[in-house]
C-alpha cells in the first residue's frame, strides 16, 4: 500500500463564500458522510465546454494537497490548482436556483450550466 505523504499547504487557491462552507459543513456532518471524508475540489475532463469541476467528499490520494479551511478539511490534486486559482465557490439557495455555483476567472468559456468550462 502506498503511503499518502500529508502536506498542508496554508493557502487554499480557491475561495469559498459564507454560505457554501455552511453549507459544506452541513453535508460533511450528514450521516450519509463517512468520518474520514475529506472535500476534494478539482476538475475533470468531460462536459460541453471540455472540462467539469468536481467538487465531492472523497479519500486524500497520493498527489493531493491538503487544506484546512474554517475547520474543513480539503484536498485538491496538484495538477489542478492551475485550473482552479482565484475560482471561487458559492451556494444558493434560492427558488429558482439551488446549489454549488463555481466562479472561475480562468474560464475562457463556459457551459450554459456553468458546470463545464474551457482554458
């Protein structure tokens, strides 16, 4: 088994509103949730705009960093954050809308969703 190697890095690149850490904690606190589940934020390849974030509560891997923020604990694969840096996550909750929304200035262009995004 290959040992994860923990660095916590002090500053995470993606900033996340009053309202998604709420929101966040709420989930990590479900008991849907395992104990050891950590947020991992990243991206992936796919959607119509080329690339999707992924934003799920997940095991750290070998090639994460790892964050703490506002007691949370995060990982995010250092491949990724050039992707992610100065992104910013939200949550609403409103009637016409519901859920994480991801405002990232590295998009050059988006999906109509706003879940996919191209670099």
């Amino acid at each position: 088994m290959t040992e994860i190697l923990e660095t916590t890095e002090t500053t995470i690149p993606v900033a996340f509103t009053e309202t998604a850490i709420a929101e966040i904690k709420r989930l990590l606190n479900s008991d849907e949730t395992p104990a050891d589940a950590v947020l991992r934020v990243g991206v992936k390849g796919g959607g119509c705009a080329g690339m999707t974030y992924v934003m799920a509560f997940d095991k750290a891997e070998e090639n994460d960093n790892h964050y703490v923020h506002e007691g949370v604990p995060m990982v995010m694969n250092k491949a990724h954050g050039m992707y992610l840096i100065g992104m910013q996550v939200d949550y609403q909750d409103g009637l016409n809308s519901r859920g994480f929304v991801f405002i990232n200035p590295n998009a050059k262009s988006t999906c109509g969703c706003g879940t996919s995004f191209s670099v």
